[in-house]
C-alpha cells in the first residue's frame, strides 16, 4: 500500500517543506543549558527545571527552534507528545549552516571553549567543502557546514545572519538532522510513501540514504541552503557520529496532504489545532506544522 500512494495533486512535488526544530534528550538540563547558550549562542526561550517537568526550549532563528529534555518518572515532557511516547533524540548527529568565511573563527572559538573538533573536506580539492565536526556533552555530534546565501537554490526559508554573543559560533540555523533506521529498506519505501519526503540520492558504500526537505529533490553539497534529513541505518559515520535514536525533529509541510498520506499508510498519529504528530515504526517522532505566513 505504502509503495502505491502518491500526493494527489502532484505525485512529483513533495508536501516537507523545511525543517522547523529538533529535541535533543539530555541527562543534566542545567549542563545543556549553558552549553547551547554559551557555545551556540542561542536564547532561551523557555526554561522548565522542577522536578515535575524539565524542558527547555531555544531560538535558533526566527523559524526554528531546538529543545533539551530531561526525562522524569512518570511524568511527560510534553503532555500534547505523550500518547505517543515521545522523547527527545539520543546520540543524534545534525548539522549547523555557517558563512564559510567564519569557518577560521570557528575552529578558535571552540579552541576556547576546550572542545574538541575534527575537520573533514566534503568536497574536492578544486572545490573544497571544509567542515568542522564536534560532539556536546551528551554525546550528540554537531557539524558545522558552510551555505552560500547566494546560492540559487531558495529553500521555503532563507539562512540568515543571527546575532550571537562575541564567545559564541555564529550559525545561521540548523541544517540537517541524520537518525537511524534499524530496517532500512522498510524506511526507504515508507518515507517517501507515508510522509512524502523528497528522496536524493543513496550512498554507493553503504546504507545511507539523503532527502530534501522542500518540494523535489535536489543535490546537497557545494554550499546549498536546503536543510536535509539523512536516514541510515545503524553505523558509525564521518568523525566518528552516529545517527540518532527516538528522535523527535519537527518539519514545516503541507500539513493536510501528510496527514492523508499517513492516515492511508495506517500510522500512529494525532492531529489537532497545532499541527499533526505521527509515531514512525521505528520510535522517531515526526511533528509536522505550517509555516507561519
């Protein structure tokens, strides 16, 4: 069924829009705290530290949004989230976008702040892709990857200069989010077919699968401000980062036409005034909402 669904006004055009936010699980929320505010800059925008709910949420930008869950017995981080077990991603890889003029800068800054890094050319020596590789405390790899704001490829928002503390690297937003799929063929016919992501292109080497998030698929790399999700399944990638597990990553889409996609595909889900909220079979969270006009 899933392989025979298509979008019903334009089976080519994908209903993903853009990436809107991700949730990290953390086991010490005052610890994550300081280390996105100080190390990525970000403000806070909600702070939630008793003991009977700890949460805190940042703004990246003005359309994104990352947030830190501490898990409590038998409380729900999110009440909305909690009939389908949501919980925040462990161990999960994801990218940042930066002016790759900053690349140099960011390299001290980290220096600065004791952290460790690694830098991997993506590209070629004629048109290098040089990117920066380190890990937060709670083991989730973060990447650092140049975006050409002239770049004709337009995602539905535009990168943008943020301001952020002098101490701080100066990302522009998030760029992409990598999980893992222990059944991958099963994840590369149903997220296509139940959600309607834009399927890339597949590594040749190994089970590593890219789409796009906007309306078709295009080519990643070579500075573009498309943001991503990579799916693969259970490995150990580039600087040594693993993909990430019971994540719960939040995309701006056409919500009506995701919401017929995985009603037909039988998914566990809700959906309600804020958005919609499907449980993927592999425990990942997808929470899909319009874009604010």
């Amino acid at each position: 069924m899933l392989a025979a669904m298509t979008n019903a006004s334009n089976p080519a055009v994908s209903p993903i829009l853009d990436l809107a936010g991700l949730t990290l699980e953390v086991n010490n929320l005052a610890r994550g705290v300081r280390f996105y505010e100080q190390v990525l800059g970000l403000n806070l925008l909600e702070a939630n530290t008793d003991l009977e709910r700890q949460v805190a949420t940042f703004r990246v930008n003005d359309h994104q949004t990352l947030s830190l869950w501490q898990p409590v017995t038998r409380v729900a981080s999110d009440a909305r989230l909690a009939p389908l077990r949501a919980r925040g991603a462990s161990h999960l890889h994801y990218a940042w976008q930066i002016v790759p003029e900053e690349l140099e800068r960011c390299k001290a800054l980290l220096g600065a702040h004791n952290l460790t890094w690694q830098e991997i050319n993506l590209g070629t020596e004629d048109a290098p892709d040089r990117t920066l590789y380190f890990f937060d405390p709670f083991g989730n790899g973060l990447e650092l990857r140049g975006v050409n704001l002239n770049d004709p490829r337009r995602p539905h928002f535009l990168p943008a200069p943020q301001h952020r503390p002098a101490h701080a690297l100066p990302v522009l937003g998030l760029r992409e989010v990598a999980l893992a799929f222990g059944d991958y063929p099963a994840m590369k016919t149903r997220l296509p077919a139940a959600y309607g992501f834009a399927f890339a292109k597949e590594q040749p080497d190994r089970d590593f699968a890219q789409f796009t998030l906007g309306p078709q698929p295009e080519p990643d790399g070579d500075g573009t401000p498309r943001r991503w999700l990579y799916a693969w399944d259970p490995q150990v990638g580039l600087a040594e980062m693993l993909g990430g597990d019971h994540a719960l990553v939040r995309f701006y889409a056409d919500v009506g036409e995701v919401a017929r996609r995985i009603e037909q595909a039988g998914l566990e889900h809700l959906h309600d005034g804020l958005g919609l909220a499907v449980r993927d079979p592999e425990g990942h969270v997808f929470e899909f909402v319009k874009p604010p006009r």
